[in-house]
C-alpha cells in the first residue's frame, strides 16, 4: 500500500487561499498513492493564533472542500492534517480529518491534548472528548494530533480499541526534534502498529518547524523519514505486518488488564 506523506510549510507571507491552491497542485501531482496524509493546521498555520478566529472554518469550509475534491478526483484516502473547526456555539477545535475516495469524511478526531506551551492553542480551542479507530479496506485506523504523542495513556486506549494504524498530523517544532523522533518509534514499538507522521516544514512567526515526517513499522523500524523542507516522502507498507509482528512475538497478549491493582 502506497502512502504519500505531504510536508508542508505555511510561510506568514502565503495567505491560507494561496496555501490551498499551491497544496493543491501537490496533491494532485501524486501518482499510485492510496492514501495521503498532510500536517496538522497547516491551511491555517499553527502558529498564527491571532488569525485563529478568522481562519476558523467548518467541516464544508475551504479546506476541506479542495481535499475532498482531490480525493474523490484521485479516488484516494486523504487524511488532510487538521484545520481550526468552527463550532455552532463559537467554540474552536483542532480538527483531525480523514477523507475516502468518494470525498466524504470517513474519521474525524478532535485534539484532546492542547497545547499549551509557548503557544496560544490551549487557551483558544476546545480539547476534544472522542477517540474513534475506523475500519477501512487497509486496516483499523485512527488519526490523533501532534501533542498527543506525548500521552502514553491515550495510546494504550488506541491499541486497546483495536487500532492498527495511528496516522499523526503534526506542527512539531525543529528544538524538539528528537522527542519526535524518540516517541513516533516508542509508540509503534510499544503497541505494534504503523506510526504515519506527518510533520509541517518550515518557519512561522519565527518558531521553526521540525520536517522530519516518517513512518515507522509495527517492529520498530523507520521505513522513511524526510528531510527538514518541504516534501512529498512516498512510502510502501503492508498492513499485514502488524498481525505479523504481533504473532511472531506476542507482546500485547501479555499484557495485564490494569496496572491500578497491582499492591504496593
Ligand atoms: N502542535 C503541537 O501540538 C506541538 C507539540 C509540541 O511541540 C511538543 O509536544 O513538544
């Protein structure tokens, strides 16, 4: 199964509307992916939080509308990353969203970790409250969101809910690199699934972004990774090798149900 992971940079000099057009014609230069991923709010651009408000769109908003399009012209799943939701109430979300090859949203995630460090996100959106793990031809799959790979207690629900592929939009900054590193292989080694990590390129309001996007196998293994610029880093999986790792070498079986109970 191929994949095409999209690394995009969201220069404060780009409009969201010359963003989604240069995107665009990327997207549409793929040739024989089944899927494509993109980074997390990178229409937006994460780090553009005064422009949170006015770059707030819905499920039918700009975004969307041009990657649901190219899906269904490509007839391919495309995870587009996130965009900032607009809510009817007012509240805002990070929005995760996975489109299949009709066009219509098969998985959508809303961050539950929001990030409060040296960013304005916490303060801004609304943490989400649902973890969906959706079946599709490839496998059982789940979109979480940047910061939520620091979150092992989330991960551990995601495997126990059946997930086996986790596919990660993100907007990780180039000064923790490593922990990108460090966590995207931890996660796949811990639950024996396919880490898909898309990470944004670039610099925005003179944060620098990490690059850095790649695939890591249900062994461990990093099947591809980028450089720091943008880029289209295609890669081939077999989504049979999580039941493969699994039976090989049977760690999730031994698991124990809860931990809590053990006495001290
Ligand atoms: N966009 C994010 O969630 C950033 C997370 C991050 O920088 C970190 O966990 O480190």
């Amino acid at each position: 199964m191929k994949i095409a992971l999209v690394q995009v940079a969201s220069p404060d000099s780009e409009t969201r509307e010359e963003r989604i057009d240069r995107v665009e014609a990327t997207l549409r230069d793929i040739k024989g992916a089944e899927l494509i991923v993109l980074p997390e709010l990178w229409s937006a651009g994460y780090f553009h939080f005064d422009e949170y408000q006015a770059l707030a769109e819905t499920l039918t908003g700009p975004t969307v509308s041009m990657c649901a399009r190219v899906a269904a012209d490509l007839g391919v799943h495309l995870h587009l990353g996130s965009i900032i939701e607009a809510h009817e109430d007012g509240r805002l979300s990070n929005t995760s969203i996975l489109l299949g090859p009709d066009g219509s949203v098969v998985h959508t995630y809303r961050k539950v970790h929001v990030f409060g460090y040296k960013s304005k996100e916490a303060s801004l959106l609304t943490a989400g409250s649902s973890l969906p793990v959706v079946q599709l031809p490839f496998g059982a799959v789940a979109g979480i969101t940047c910061y939520d790979l620091r979150f092992p207690g989330l991960w551990m629900e995601l495997s126990t809910r059946g997930a086996e592929i986790v596919i990660v939009p993100a907007a990780w900054p180039a000064a923790r690199r490593e922990h990108w590193r460090l966590l995207t292989t931890a996660r796949a080694v811990e639950h024996q699934i396919f880490v898909i990590a898309c990470n944004a390129a670039g610099s925005q309001e003179g944060a620098e972004l990490g690059g850095h996007s790649r695939v890591v196998d249900p062994a461990g293994k990093v099947i591809a990774e980028a450089d720091s610029g943008e880029a289209v880093l295609m890669v081939d999986i077999d989504p049979q090798q999580v039941n493969a790792v699994r039976t090989e070498f049977p760690v999730i079986g031994d698991r124990l149900a809860a931990y809590d109970t053990l006495t001290v």
